[in-house]
C-alpha cells in the first residue's frame, strides 16, 4: 500500500513486575511512529492539481444536446448557453461546477472526508462553527463600507446557485433529534451542551446533499455538484437565469422591468408569500431566489432594478425611435448594465479584495480605456466548486452585527425573509442604502456574527410554542457544505499553491499563532483533517481587506476564469457584439457610485469611492446631481430594427444579429 506521511502518538503501556516482597503495577507513556496508509478513501491521494480535461469531464455529459448558436449574436443567452461556441455548454445555467483538485469522498462518489488518523468521522459542523468561528465581542471593523461586504454577496448570487436536495426531513419537527441520515440527508448534530441551542433543546440542524447533474455516463464517479444559473458575471441576480423567469420580470411593452404598482418609488414586483415565510406584505420577486434573504440585498436589487428603468428612459432621449421597441429597449440596457458590473467588480472592488500585485500578477486589472481581449475560448468560466463551496463564503466573516437605518440600529437579523416590510416603511430605503455608505464591514477573519451563526431564519426553522425563538446557523451550513462538496483538506490547498504542509500543530502555531493552533487542535485531530473553509479563516491577514494566500490564489483563479473564458466580456473589441469606443470609454468612466444614485429615492450627497467611507480629502462627497450628469449615452444611439437576436440555446434557432451604429 501506498505510503502517504507519518505521524506520532503517544500511548500508555502498563505491565506488573516483582519486587521483593511486592506486586509493583507500572505504567510507561510510549511515544510511537504510526504510518498512515492508503486505504480505499481517496482523501489522501497525492495533492495534484486537475488537468484541463480531467477538469471538463462533465462535458461527455452535454455532447449530444442539440445547440444551435448564431455566433453573430449581440446579446448574451438569459441561461449563459452560446457564449462559447466551440462548447455550447460551458458556463450555462444547469452545469455542473468544476474543481481544482480530485473530490474527497470516503466512498469516491458522496461520502463525506474522514480523518487522516483514524478514520473517524469528522468533527460535527456546528462544534466546528461554536468552537472555531464564533463571534467576537466587541467586533473588529474593517477600513471598508458594508457596500463592500453587499456587492460581494450579489456577485456570489450571480455566478452560484446550488440549494439543497429536496426530500424528507432529517430532524424531527422540533428540531430535538436526528431522525434520518438516510437518502439525501446530512443532518448537522447539535452537541448536547452547546452554549445557544440547548437553552431550546435543538439538537439538529436540516441539511441535504446537495442538488447534482444527472450524467449516466459518470455515475460510477464523485457528485457533479450543478449551478443552476449561468456561471458568468452577468447579472443574472436581477434578469434571471431562463427566459421564463426573465418574462415574468419584464413589462414586455416599454423595455423595463416590473414594479409594484401604486407603490410610492419603484420597488421590486411582488409574489406570494410563499417565498417569504415572515413578511406581511412585501414578497420581493426578483432574478435571485435569495433576493427576501435580507434588507441589504433587497435595497441593492432594487437600485439595480431602478438602474435599469432609468437608463431605458435615458436610451429613448437619444434613440427616440425605439420608444416602443421593447425587446431592443431591453436587451441595449440589460447588455449596457452587465459591461457596468464587470467594470465595477474588475476596477473598483475585485482590487480591494486581491491587492494590486495579485490583480497584476492575473493580469486582472482593467485597461484604463480602450479595448483589451484576453478571451481564451479554451478557458472553461464555470464556477470553481472550491471557490463557491468554500472559498468565497468566507466573506461571511464581513456581516456586521447591527445596520443603522437612520437614528435607529436593529440587529441584522431583524430583515430575515421580510426585508421588503422594512424597506417601505417610511424612510427605511434610503436609510439602509446610505447605511451601507457608512456602516463599516467587519473584519475578515475567523469571526463570524451570531446573527449568523444563530439566527439565520428560514421557511423550516422550527416552532417553539408557536413562535420562532431561534434560526439555523450558517456558518455550521458552510462547513457542511465544504464536506458535502467534497473539497479537500485546508492541508491540501497548501500544498496545491506551494505553501508548506502543517505536519503538526507547532507548524500551525508558527503560522496562525499559538492560540489558533490550540483551538485548532481541541477540535481537529490533525492538521490534515482541517477543512478548507476552516483554515483559509485562520489564515494570518495583513492590515487591509486583502486575503491571505489559499484565498488569494482560489480567488483569483475564479476571476480569472470569469474575465478570460466569458465571450461577451466588455472589454473585448471587433466582435459583432462589440461596444464602440466612445461608448467603452463611458462604461469605463462610471463607477458604482454613479447607480447608487439612481437608486435613491432622494437625491443626496455620496462619495465617489463607495467601498471606503467619506473623507474631506482622500474620498470627498459629491452630489448626486453632478454624478449622474456624467452619466450620459449619447453615443449609444442604436440602429432601428424589428427585432434583437439573442442566440436561444439548446436545441433552439436564432435569427441575425443586430449591430449599433
């Protein structure tokens, strides 16, 4: 059998002798050198990293599905099908993520990871969250806004999308036992003492494996984990991620978006409450599943939804002549709106996350005017299933505690699956959006917030006397989700991007610091058994937002993949689809700053850089009045035409391209 590493134990060996005259019992510590071998669990394979083909082995899975793409097209498919033409596939809503390095499962299929010492089962999720990465008190607040944390969470929303298997539940009603671990369930135990949920008798958490890509052709092999929107940063949080959706979305006669009507300022459509088991009033219906999850992520789909009806307004004053054009109306903005994203996140945020010599490194940066192609169609841009499951939910660590909407702070957790009750209510709309202009993120770190980490209500969160006094944790829900994904050891990652492997823990202790690697080490039985989420959290940080090294490197190559293998990506030139110069130029002059004041329901004052808070010299308020002056189209006149061609997708036709003069 193949040898992986060694590693000591110490053991208590007790033997009797004879004295004269006595029975002496004696016992001896024996310190031995075990060797671990390789068993039929894969989670010791050597750590390579996957080969391009190894990488695409979900493709054999979509080579018969009949694609008909006009590569001609002017505007991007609403499901992300068509971008490349070579492999229709990649990138669509319904495709599988792929990895950086082999799956760990104990059975190579689903199985959870086990430890390296024993075999054992891995501490639970909760204990791992309750003991590793609970909340710090007071909290440590970063040099960033929580307009940083927020536009994080609406990039994950656009390019990640993989709820839970549906099923039978695997904790009782009340949440007091496990009652199945059968099927799809992967209950979190609760430990009998833990410090919050025992005070209710919870001793359950509801997980289950998660949805996967049905491929006959590979069930013999690991998950193949399924995004169910498009991979590509295209905004599909606010349009959808299938034509269906999209429709319902739209007004269908004038361009725009729907919006409640008789409602005071455009707000988001409205659907049953359902999708919002605490709201009164305002079910938010939006492209994102998850746009009711809470009041910052409601107010920010808003703006953007308030961007796009403005900028139909602002795209008839210079093309008067597709006032009733309601598709070109529509597609012209929604194309105009995706290039302003992509600017915002590769100029203005992705710097602030990765730091200048990694975004130069990755060659990252945007080009400061002018056109720069860097597509590579060879390039798959599905999401990485180590940047999803782990990588960029450790951005959970920025939720702060409290949002301030004006003279009143409420707890985070107030806006659960109710956010748009709370959102018309008065003034709240523009109070929470100028909250997240000055509200300072949390820190990055391994800290996350109890209104996390204990109150993360949903539609399944149990009754206690009839009321909710507790929520689910999601912390727990990431660490889980790292497993259930079958992502490798934070070991491994190390190893992958040439970092020093921890053998023990006074190798951690260098690293982390001695009180980590004792916190560490009460939990995890070997540096080895640590998750990936869990040690990427402990890793040391600078003084800055920048993440430390395994982050940097998974995230860089998530954005990578996002900017190089995306057709449409604006940047690119001399394609059909291509912006013209002038109009390049203006998206690259706009900065998030600019749709934030189209999304106020009063004009005011802001700062140019909204990712840092206002300061006299270095970020200086502006009004709004004089940004949106900047923000003129008139070189987006658009060519009438009866119709814009959209390349369809599966099995589908399309009819020619349109072109802007």
């Amino acid at each position: 059998k193949q040898v992986d590493f060694d590693f000591r134990c110490q053991f208590v060996f007790s033997f009797r002798f004879i004295y004269p005259k006595m029975l002496t019992h004696c016992y001896v510590l024996v310190t031995v050198l075990i060797v671990q071998v390789k068993g039929q669990s894969n989670t010791n394979d050597p750590v390579v990293g996957l080969t391009p083909e190894e990488q695409n082995v979900a493709d054999q899975c979509f080579k018969s599905t009949p694609f008909s793409c006009d590569p001609n097209a002017k505007y991007r498919t609403m499901d992300g099908s068509c971008n490349n033409l070579q492999k229709p596939w990649w990138g669509a809503a319904g495709t599988p993520y792929i990895r950086l390095l082999k799956a760990a499962y104990k059975d190579s299929k689903n199985s959870y990871r086990v430890s390296i010492v024993d075999g054992s089962d891995l501490p639970g999720a909760r204990l791992v969250s309750s003991m590793l990465l609970k909340n710090k008190v007071p909290p440590l607040l970063d040099s960033t806004t929580r307009m940083f944390m927020i536009i994080g969470q609406m990039v994950s929303h656009d390019v990640n999308l993989n709820p839970q298997s549906q099923g039978s539940k695997c904790c009782s009603d009340s949440g007091d036992k496990i009652v199945s671990t059968e099927g799809q369930c992967r209950p979190i135990p609760i430990p009998d003492d833990d410090e919050f949920y025992s005070k209710f008798g919870r001793k359950c958490l509801e997980y289950h494996q998660s949805t996967s890509v049905d491929c006959p052709a590979l069930q013999s092999g690991p998950l193949l984990l399924k995004d169910l929107t498009s991979h590509y940063l295209d905004v599909s949080f606010l349009y959808g991620f299938n034509e269906n959706t999209t429709k319902s979305l739209r007004t269908l006669t004038d361009g725009k978006l729907r919006t409640q009507s008789g409602a005071s300022h455009p707000y988001l459509t409205t659907q049953d409450s359902s999708g919002c088991p605490f709201a009164k009033k305002n079910c938010y219906k939006g492209g994102d599943l998850g746009v009711n999850s809470h009041l910052d992520l409601a107010v920010m789909e808003t703006v953007l939804m308030r961007c796009h009806n403005s900028l139909v307004d602002k795209l008839v004053t210079v093309n008067p002549h597709l006032k009733d054009n309601d598709e070109i109306l529509f597609q012209e903005v929604r194309r105009f709106l995706i290039a302003c994203f992509q600017h915002i996140i590769y100029s203005e945020w992705l710097p602030i996350l990765l730091g200048a010599d990694i975004m130069k490194k990755k060659d990252l940066c945007s080009a400061p005017t002018g056109y720069s192609d860097k597509y590579n169609p060879d390039v798959n841009p599905s999401s990485l299933v180590d940047f999803s499951g782990a990588a960029f939910r450790t951005l959970h660590s920025l939720i702060p505690n409290t949002i301030t909407l004006g003279s009143e702070t409420i707890p985070f957790s107030n806006s659960f699956h109710k956010a748009g009750d709370i959102l018309q209510e008065g003034n709240n709309f523009d109070a929470d959006l100028h909250s997240l202009l000055t509200d300072h993120s949390e820190q990055f770190d391994h800290y996350n917030t109890d209104e996390i980490r204990n109150k993360f209500v949903m539609s399944g969160t149990p009754l206690v006397n009839g009321t909710i006094q507790f929520g689910d944790d999601v912390i727990a829900a990431d660490v889980q989700r790292s497993r259930d994904y079958g992502l490798r050891s934070y070991n491994d990652y190390r190893v992958l991007f040439n970092m020093s492997k921890f053998n023990d823990y006074d190798a951690v202790a260098t690293a982390f610091g001695k009180e980590s690697a004792t916190l560490l080490a009460q939990v995890f039985k070997h540096p080895s058994d640590i998750d990936f989420y869990v040690g990427s959290e402990y890793e040391l940080t600078n003084q800055n937002i920048s993440a430390p090294s395994t982050l940097q490197a998974v995230w860089a190559e998530a954005f990578a993949r996002y900017k190089i293998g995306d057709r449409f990506f604006y940047e690119r030139g001399n394609q059909p689809w291509s912006f013209t110069l002038d109009q390049l130029n203006v998206i690259k002059s706009i900065k998030l700053a600019h749709l934030v004041c189209l999304g106020f329901d009063t004009k005011t004052d802001i700062q140019r850089d909204v990712f840092y808070p206002a300061n006299p010299s270095s970020n200086p308020m502006i009004s709004c009045d004089t940004l949106l002056q900047q923000l003129d189209l008139t070189s987006f006149k658009v060519a009438a035409s009866p119709s814009a061609s959209t390349p369809s997708g599966p099995g589908s036709t399309t009819t020619p391209a349109t072109t802007s003069s």
